[in-house]
C-alpha cells in the first residue's frame, strides 16, 4: 500500500508535539435508533453514547458518537472480532447496519504540549480543552482530509482517517510541524 | 469563521457543512397526473430570494445529517436552524409557490 509508505516512516517527534500510528484496530460503524444503542449496550457491556460528541471508553474498547444514529466502535486488534458475532445476533431482530471498517482508516495519536497547536494548523474547531474536553470526538476536517478527532488527554488527540489519506495527513502534520519546532 | 448551529451537534465552524438548495419542496401529488409545466416548477423553479431564507444544509463533516436553515441571502446570517421534522421557526419570507 504505496499510500501509507509516508504514515509508516515513523513517528514524527517535534518539541511539543509527537505524531505516531497507532497499532492496527477493529473498527465497526453501527446505525440505527435508539433501541439498537440500547441492545448494542447491552451486547458489547460497553457504553454506547447517546450524548452528542461523546466517547465512551472502557479498556482497549471504545465507542465514539458520530451521529445520531451513528457509532464507531472500536478495539484493539483482535479482542473485539468474537464479540462481533455476538452484537450481530443481538441486533439481528432490530432495523440496523453494523459494517467492519477496520482496514478502511488508520489511526495516528498526536501527543505533546504542542497537540492542539499543530491540529489547529488545519482544524477549524476549536480545540482549546474548555470547548473541546476529553473525551469529545467528532468527525470533522484537518486540511483537506476527514478526520474524525478524539481528544483521548490534556495533551492527546487520536484521529482516525481514511487510509488513502493517512500520506497526505501525516505530510500535512509534517509541515505545519515546522510552525511549531 | 462563520458558525453555524447544527441541530444535533451544536455551533460548528462553516467548513463543515454543505449547502443543500431550498427546503420545504413537497413532491406534488398525485405525481402520476402532472403536466409538464408541474413537473418543471418541481423539479427546477427554485426562489431567489433577497432576505430570509428557508434552506437545506448538511452537517457532511460531522454529524453527517440533513437540517434546515432560516438564512439571511443579504447579510449571509443565519436567523435559525431547526430539524427536519420541524416546521420553520417562522414562515418563511416569499417562498410560497
């Protein structure tokens, strides 16, 4: 995957600011209504969050609002894959989608004092930590790229983004690196 | 940069959102029954108008939803914005057909 060669170089380490992938997930989109937050709770034994901009986490597991009928869940390769089956069944009587995107995007954490600086370089929101707390996520833009941002620390951001952006992000966050070193 | 109040997530940076045409066009029924000139005003004859205006936008990078927007067309301020499902927060100036 030539697309990734860039985001595979390695970390990109500034003063103040650290970006790096993050190992390989499993990822789910779920829609649906409210009854199908409520099973999938009830399924996955995790908080589904009905709050808007909301990430909910529990371990190496995590849902994260996207909408109002739409969730990212996601875990750590490997120990969400049996539950998969388990969520299905359980919604199997209910209106729903549940897809695996777990090889559509990949995830960079942006770390360091700088964090908020250097996402500021091409995200319009604003991420000071009283407008953007933890715990917030939403989908929203970083140059020219969907992200969808996390704010998972004081000082830590999460941004899952499609794999065929992930080489352009990371030389965007490169560049608006310089701004800050 | 111009904030504009998603319904679902709250007051969001411009860049986010898509323009979505004007609202509150009802598919003539029965459609089966339709002249031509009917057909055209639906499909195609959209107001121009100067002042408020009631509009379509989408939350495309972020909630992803459909709303409506009472909108200034002259001073480009957004008097409101409300659900689909809910009627305008105030008729809307000159849209009637």
């Amino acid at each position: 995957m030539r697309d990734l060669t860039q985001a595979r170089r390695g970390p990109l380490l500034k003063p103040g600011a650290l970006v790096k992938t993050l190992p390989p997930a499993t990822r789910f989109i779920l829609r649906g209504g409210p009854a199908v937050r409520a099973a999938a709770e009830q399924a996955l034994a995790l908080e589904v969050p009905a709050s808007p901009c909301r990430a909910a986490l529990d371990g190496e597991r995590a849902a994260l609002w996207l909408g109002p009928d739409e969730w990212l869940l996601l875990a750590s390769e490997g120990s969400a894959a049996s539950r998969a089956p388990a969520l299905s069944a359980a919604l199997q009587a209910l209106p729903h989608s549940l897809v695996d995107i777990s090889h559509r995007q990949i995830a960079l954490a942006v770390e360091g004092p700088a964090a908020e600086t250097l996402l500021a370089a091409g995200c319009p929101l604003d991420l000071d930590a009283r407008a953007f707390p933890i715990g917030m996520c939403t989908r929203t833009v970083l140059g020219k790229a969907e992200i969808v941002l996390w704010r998972t620390g004081t000082e830590a951001f999460r941004i899952e983004v499609w794999r065929s952006f992930a080489g352009y992000l990371c030389a965007f966050l490169a560049e608006a690196a310089h701004g800050i070193g | 940069m111009l904030l504009i109040q998603c319904p679902y997530c709250g007051e969001r940076p411009e860049p986010e959102f898509v323009y979505g045409g004007q609202a509150h066009i009802a598919r003539p029924q029965p459609s089966a029954e339709l002249s031509d000139q009917e057909w055209t005003n639906f499909l195609y004859r959209r107001n121009n108008t100067r002042g408020a205006h009631a509009e379509r936008w989408r939350h495309t990078h972020g909630c992803g939803r459909f709303f409506n927007a009472l909108r200034d067309t002259t001073t480009d301020h957004f008097l409101a914005t409300y659900k689909l499902s809910e009627p305008p927060p105030r008729p809307p100036a000159e849209s009637a057909e």
